[in-house]
C-alpha cells in the first residue's frame, strides 16, 4: 500500500521537474554567428552540421559537408537513420535559411530523441552565412555523420576521409531579406503590450499547452509554426474583417516556433510590410517574474469592419500596412515612416514610438471565430 501510494506521489513530482528542466534546457543552447561557426569549422569543433530544410532548398546551395534531414522541424518527422545513435557525445550545429527552423528541430531532438542540450548549436542559416561573404556547396550529396561506427568519442565520416575547406573571401551576390524580425525580451514586450503597442500578440502552441498557461491576452492559432494550415473565414452575417495588423508578435514556448511562424507569414501569407516581433515564449515570461493566465478563451484582435471590397482596397493602400495604419488616425501619418526613412530594427525605439495608432473595439455583431481566421484577416488585407 505505501510503495503503491510512493508510486502515485513520486509521478506527480516526477512531472513537475520535467516540466521546470526541460525549457531551461532547451532555451540553453547557443546560437552561433556565421564568423563563429566558421571558425568553429575550421578548427574541427563541430562532428556533423545537420541541415533542417528542404531537398529543394538544399540543392539551391548549403554549407559544405552538412547532412540533411528533411524537415525535421516538422511536427511528426521521424529522426534521419545517418543520425541514430548520434545522440551522445557529438558536437552537432543544426542550420536551417534563417536559424528559426533550426530552434524547433532542436527542441525536438532534445525532447523526442534524448540529444544533449550541451552539444548542440543552432548555426542560423543560409542567409546569415551568405552575408557573412561567406560560400555555399552545391552538391548533391549528403554527409553521412556514420555515428553508429565511432568508439568513446563522435568521429565523423566526413572527418575520417576529407577536411572541409571554407573559403573566407566574402561573395558579391547580396542576399534580399524580408524586414528584420526584432526579437523581445520578456520586458519588453510587457512593456509593449501595456503601451498597446500590438495590434495582436499570436501564441503559436498548440491548444494543450495554451491551457496549461499562456501569456496574457493573446490570440491562439493552434499549429501555425507547421506546415498544414488551412485557414478559413467563419464570421456570422459573412462580415468582412479587414485586420490593421501593422506591428505582430508572436510567441511560443522558447521563441523557436515563433520564429517559424512569422517565416510563413512572410513567405506565405505576403506580410512583407508588416513588422514583426518574436516575443519569445512563456519560458522567457516566467524566467522575467510575469505570471501566466489559465483562462482558455483566446482573444479575439480588434478588427475595422466594411461591407464594401473597394472601400477595403483604398484603404490598405495596394497592400501598404502602413497606409492602413495611416488612415485609422490622421495625425499619426507624418510620424509613421510611410517612406522607410530613418528606419530602425530597435525594439527601444519602437517601444517608444508613438506612431502606431489605437484600434477601434471589436464590433457587437462579430462573435468568437476559429483561432486560424486571424490568418485569412490578415492575409485578404494585403
């Protein structure tokens, strides 16, 4: 009876330490700058460089001697076979195009396939090392890391048989890159978001972790950070919603998944105006002091309704989130930057501006909507 009842008492507390270890230890892993990771591979620090893209993206160009495991930031993917029995001892950089899809496959391999925290990296992507001067690979092949042959310690194959040369000398192919994502303290995104200045802060977990606890006042869309999502219009009286959504944070657990999703936002849904913020995750939120709220209502953004399609098109201006932003409030249209000009990726300046303007309220008429229209608002505004 009492090993029975130690049983039931120790699971509970078994739990609990998993679940207060676990973002600490993925929230440690550090993320290399392309000039580090460069002179981490020329030293022979790192055992195997995992690419987490696409076989179209790999053939387009990536780092030499990487081994791809495709789409392995994909909910559900299974773990390459060139990677089994990797899991200790290897110094591993995982790389993705910007380093977001790398966060999430690092979450999986430490939560779902047991790699220590300790050894991996999170080497950004293809577009930093492109700017950085730096070369791209353009084979085909695939690097088998060979891991189930090392002894005590990883050795490679790739190291066995070949020395990676990297040239240093910076390139002449600039890369176009979308506006920069600022990423956020915990701080300060409470801080923005008691200055309102938001027009919506997306949560991208899935709707268990939502009730678990979340940041307060944010707006659910189960499953964004993954491919699959099919948003849909569900509004009573077939309202059309024209979502102002100039500035955009999104969270998660650590950061990763947002990331992901602000990438398909921009890559998918054409928000190629608006400015986004990776608010991080409750991970972050909690690590600052701010408590999490356990109501399972998500917020639903405000939104400017119009009955007209014309009207909607003059007023975001072609596609133009800031001309949107303009016509809610004239006096804020000098301040707002609608030229670019004396543009600034600081999260301390933006957090100071007054340039955005306060939403009207959500209608009486508009009920609760699935968490996945938000998208189709925002992307029909465009």
């Amino acid at each position: 009876m009492i090993g029975s009842m130690n049983h039931w008492m120790g699971t509970p507390l078994l739990l609990l330490w998993l679940l207060a270890v676990l973002p600490y230890s993925i929230s440690a892993v550090t993320t290399l700058q392309p000039s580090e990771l460069l002179e981490g591979i020329q030293q022979g620090r790192f055992d195997i460089l995992v690419d987490v893209r696409t076989v179209e993206e790999w053939n387009l160009g990536h780092l030499e001697n990487a081994t791809l495991a495709v789409d392995m930031a994909q909910n559900g993917v299974e773990l390459p076979p060139e990677l089994l029995d990797c899991q200790m001892g290897c110094s591993i950089v995982v790389y993705c195009r910007t380093g977001n899809r790398a966060g999430v496959a690092i979450e999986r391999m430490i939560s779902e396939f047991g790699f220590d925290t300790n050894n991996l990296f999170n080497g950004l992507g293809v577009s930093q090392w492109t700017e950085a001067g730096y070369p791209l690979d353009f084979s085909t092949e695939s690097t088998d890391p060979n891991c189930s042959q090392r002894d005590s310690f990883c050795v490679t194959e790739a190291e066995e048989t070949t020395t990676a040369t990297v040239v240093s000398s910076p390139t002449t192919s600039p890369v176009v890159s979308l506006p920069s994502v600022i990423t956020l303290s915990a701080d300060e995104l409470y801080e923005g978001m008691m200055s309102d200045r938001f027009a919506v802060v997306i949560d991208v977990r899935s709707r268990a972790e939502f009730e678990v606890g979340h940041i307060p006042n944010v707006t659910l869309i189960e499953g964004l950070a993954f491919s699959g999502v099919e948003p849909t219009l569900l509004l009573e009286n077939n309202a059309t919603c024209l979502y102002t959504a100039c500035h955009i944070a999104v969270t998660c657990q650590t950061g990763a998944r947002a990331g992901v999703a602000i990438e398909r936002l921009q890559n998918e849904y054409n928000f190629t105006n608006t400015q986004f913020y990776n608010g991080g995750g409750t991970s972050q939120w909690q690590d600052a002091g701010y408590a999490l709220d356990t109501n399972v209502d998500s917020v639903i953004p405000d939104c400017v309704v119009r009955s007209d399609m014309a009207t909607l098109q003059r007023i975001v201006g072609g596609g133009s989130c800031r001309s949107c932003c303009s016509q809610t409030d004239e006096s804020d249209s000098e301040s707002d930057n609608v030229d670019g000009t004396n543009s600034d990726t600081s999260a301390n300046d933006i957090m100071d501006s007054s340039a955005v303007s306060s939403l009207p309220s959500v209608p009486a008429t508009l009920k609760l909507m699935t968490a996945t229209n938000l998208i189709f608002w925002m992307a029909t505004s465009r």
